[in-house]
C-alpha cells in the first residue's frame, strides 16, 4: 500500500514537472519519424516487388513493425536516464531522503515504490507509439501477436533500464549527473555487442550475453526467448537490489 | 571515531558479500536459462521455429557440433537469425562467424570457395558443407554428417518410366525429384538398357511406371539388388491397351510374387470428367 503511495506521489511529481511532457513529446517525434520512414520504405519495396511480378505480399511485421519496435528500443536507451535522473538525486538535493530513510517506510517500499512511478510513465510514453501501429491496422493487416511479444521485450528492456537508472540516481546529489551517467551505462550496455556479437570465445560470449539489446532482438522477431526474458527480470531484480543497498548505505554512512 | 570506521567497514563488507551472493545466483540462474533456453514463437506460420525434423537430428546428435560460417560480417545479421534457433535447441550446438577478409590464411586452409557465404557443419571429425543459408541445406549438411555420406535416390529408366526432367505434371517425375532433393537426398538416374547394373550406393531404388515389359536382364538387376540388402520402391500402372499401350511386366511381377508382394491389375475410373 506504502509502495502506491508513493508510486502516486512521485508520477504526480513527474507530471507537475515539465518532465514527463518533454520526454513524451521528444519520444513521439522520434518514433513518429522512424514509423514514417519504415511504412515509406515499405510502400517502395511493396511496389517493386508487384512490379517484379511477385504474387505473395510483402509481411508488414517484418518491414515495418521489426524495425520500428528495434528502433524504439535504442530511443528507450536516451529518455531513460531523462526519467530515471530525479528519482533518488532529486531527493537527496533537497534532503528530504534522510526523512524517507528515517520515516516508518521500508526501504523496499520506497524503492519499489519510485522505480513503479518510473515504470508507468514509461509505459505511458511507450503507449504513444501504440498509436502508430493503429495505423498499420487500420490501413493494412498486420499479425497482432508479434507485435505484443515485442511490446514485452520494450517492457522488459525498460523496467531493467529503470531499475539500473534508479540505482545510479540513488549514488548522487546531482541530477545532471545522474542523468549522464545513466545515459553512459545504457550507451555501454548497448554497444557492448557491437565488438562481441559474432565472437565465438567464452569471454566474448558473456559480454555480449550482457548487452540489454541483444537481448531484444527475438522479441522484434515475435519470439519469447526464456533466456532473454529472465535476463531482463534479473536485471530488474540486481538494479533494485543496488538501489537498496545503496539505500542502506545512507543510514550506516550518515 | 575508530569504531565509527569500523562498524562502516563492516556494513561495508556486509554490502559487498550480499552483492556476491545475489550476482552468484543471477549468475547462475542465467547461465541456466541460456542452456535450457525454451521458444515461443508468436508469428503466425511459425517462421522462426524449426521444424520438428531438424529439432529432432539435433537433440539426437551425442558429440559436438559446430556450424563455421564463412562471410563478411554484413552477412554475420542473417545467418544469425538462422543459427540462434540451432543454438536454442541443444547446448551441443556451436556457432562460429567468421569474416573471410580477416581469416584469410584460415580461410583457404578451410577451403573457402566464392560464392560467400560457405557454411561447414562438423559433426564429430566428419565435416559436410551446407550450399545456402537455410533449414534444409544445414540440416542436411548435419544429417549427410551424422550417416556418413550422401543418400541417393535411383530412378530406373529405359523402359518408358516417368522422366525426372519432365516437371509438367502427370506422368513427369521432375517434381518429386526437386521435392526429394530438398530433403537432403541426391538424386541418380539409373538406366536399366543396354546393360541393366544398379549401383549398391543407392540408398532405394524408384522403379515409377514403366510402359514396357522389363527384359531379363533389368529383372535380375532388380532382384540382385533387392536380395543383397537394397530397398526399392516399385509402382507399376495396370496393363492398358487404350491411348498409350503398358505392357504386363511379366518378369518383374513375377519377382515381386516370389517375394510375397502380389500385384492386383484394378483400375480406379473417374467418369466426373474432372480428372
């Protein structure tokens, strides 16, 4: 109950703030533009491809919501750390986190409590571009089950991207700060498989096994991946697990 | 002040351990998942799932086995798609990329060829080579490994059979030729005139709707191979005398009946018109 209490404080906190409309607006153009390209080239391969006499349609999962679902991906990596940024750095400015710490409140509530706030607005944000894929049902056919397998993975990505951000939030004073380091970590997270991916050596295995969007890369496809989406729920789990002990480290450090 | 510091350390310890243990059993629990990886593919005609054939040679597989791609890393993307779903299926399964500019010694040493990409399948110390990227080409490849060299399907000719050139339907067996080969079969025509000699190494022997009459010779070919081991799958229409003449096949069905196998002469008669 303590947890929805402050989950609704802090997304109240966020909507009073220009925060959560920048982000969403920011987010909305984005994917907007990346929707727009995708049906665009589309449109131009379909074309092609009934000139050149082929009788099977081209899928529109795999040209349009593919894409655009791994490009909402990567985008999820830039406004994380723009949610996550005020979480615990916001609190410690203004001291009120030695009233959190020293208040009835368990620190699992609090924690849970703001990374739920986070994972809302998130979700919110992530709803916009629902909104663009109504497009493609209401002009086309697509399979709505990939698309749902792949909303999970954005999901999952997500609530890890969170629980890390709110863990770097909760190490420093500075909002600034927070935010650069989280966009860091995330950046780190993604490119790590740029150099790993295709490396066979054990070493080159487990850090590509690290990258968060490696791991979204079935769920684009359509397929649920239990390796993948355990990954993404240990990750939740080890980003709060570091936000508590970070947390604790308040009282024993004061 | 010093127990100030100590008791910090100590909680700081007391961190540190619980971090230790929570990264040792995510650990774990992810390293289990990767090798107990379960699937749901959502697509709707189950494209990103294998068939139960291939599924079923690679769980079957005791030693290793490696899947080497040869190509430029723009070529790295798509084979991945394909070889994650091997990768899922067993443990077993390793997949190596290797970019052809880079391992150029190694490259040659493997005996790399153009077109890119080249993708070897090692099973054990038997190496077989997949000609594309795709299910059917590296299954095979596996399962040409794993028996020990290639299956062949023979089709007898000579004596008015179907042709396997022939993909026009009816009589032509063009169709079931490029069918069989796609499942990882070769295919070999094996002429029973002038001289009727039907190679061991076919793995069956199709004998499909000759019009004329065997002669001796192609008889006793057939009956050698049959009894030193070889299988055969004989369909022999009934004897007609109406547009085309096909002969009785006395000899053959002769054989066949010193083997229990009795040939009934009915006909099925489709009077819709249809047909």
């Amino acid at each position: 109950m303590n947890t929805i209490t402050i989950a609704r404080r802090e997304l109240s906190s966020y909507f009073r703030s220009p925060i959560a409309y920048g982000v969403m607006c920011f987010f909305a153009l984005i994917v907007g533009f990346f929707f727009y390209s995708a049906v665009r080239f589309f449109l131009q391969q379909s074309l092609q491809a009934t000139m050149m006499g082929q009788s099977v349609p081209l899928n529109v999962n795999e040209w349009v919501v593919r894409n655009v679902l791994s490009n909402i991906s990567v985008v999820g990596l830039f406004i994380i750390p723009m949610i996550t940024m005020r979480l615990f750095a916001e609190e410690k400015r203004t001291g009120t986190i030695e009233l959190l710490v020293t208040s009835p409140l368990r620190d699992s509530e609090i924690i849970l409590g703001k990374w739920l706030a986070a994972f809302i607005l998130y979700l919110a944000i992530l709803g916009i571009s629902v909104l663009d894929m109504l497009v493609l049902f209401a002009y086309g056919n697509p399979d709505w089950r990939p698309m749902a397998v792949g909303y999970l993975g954005l999901i999952l990505q997500g609530g890890c991207l969170l629980a890390i951000g709110a863990f770097i939030s909760s190490t420093t004073r500075n909002q600034i700060v927070a935010g650069v380091a989280t966009f860091g970590v995330c950046l780190l997270l993604w490119v790590l498989d740029w150099v790993s991916q295709f490396e066979s050596s054990k070493l080159f295995s487990v850090i590509s096994y690290l990258s968060v969007t490696s791991h979204f890369d079935s769920f684009a496809r359509g397929v649920l991946d239990s390796k993948d989406a355990i990954y993404y729920l240990s990750m939740i789990v080890f980003g709060l697990f570091l936000t508590g002990r970070s947390m604790e480290s308040i009282r024993w450090r004061a | 002040m010093a127990t100030t510091k100590t008791h910090r350390a100590a909680n700081f310890a007391q961190a540190a351990v619980y971090t230790l243990i929570v990264i040792a059993i995510l650990g774990v629990a992810n390293f289990l998942a990767n090798r107990y990886n379960k699937s749901f593919d959502a697509t709707a005609n189950k494209k990103y799932t294998l068939s139960d054939q291939t599924a079923k040679v690679v769980k079957n597989i005791q030693g290793d086995l490696t899947i080497t791609y040869w190509d430029r890393p723009n070529g790295f993307p798509n084979a991945q798609d394909l070889f994650d779903r091997y990768k899922g299926l067993s443990p077993k399964v390793d997949v190596q990329y290797k970019d052809v500019d880079k391992n150029r010694t190694e490259a040659i040493a493997a005996g790399v060829k153009n077109p890119l990409p080249n993708i070897f399948v090692k099973v054990g110390n038997k190496t077989e080579t997949a000609k594309s990227l795709t299910e059917e080409e590296v299954t095979g490849a596996m399962v040409r490994a794993l028996k020990g060299g290639d299956r062949t399907v023979c089709f007898t000719s000579g004596y008015g059979e179907g042709s396997t050139t022939d993909t026009t339907g009816g009589e032509g067996l063009g169709n079931a030729k490029d069918l069989t080969e796609k499942n990882n079969y070769k295919t070999q025509v094996v002429p029973l005139i002038p001289k009727a000699d039907i190679p061991m190494d076919c793995t069956i022997l199709v004998v499909a709707g000759p019009k004329r009459d065997y002669l001796q010779p192609a008889v006793d070919a057939i009956k050698t191979y049959v009894e030193n081991g070889g299988r055969a799958l004989i369909m022999l229409d009934p004897p007609l005398q109406f547009k085309t003449t096909i002969d009785e096949n006395p000899g053959l069905v002769a054989v066949l009946d010193s083997w229990g196998v009795k040939m009934d002469k009915d006909l099925v008669l489709d009077l819709s018109g249809v047909g």
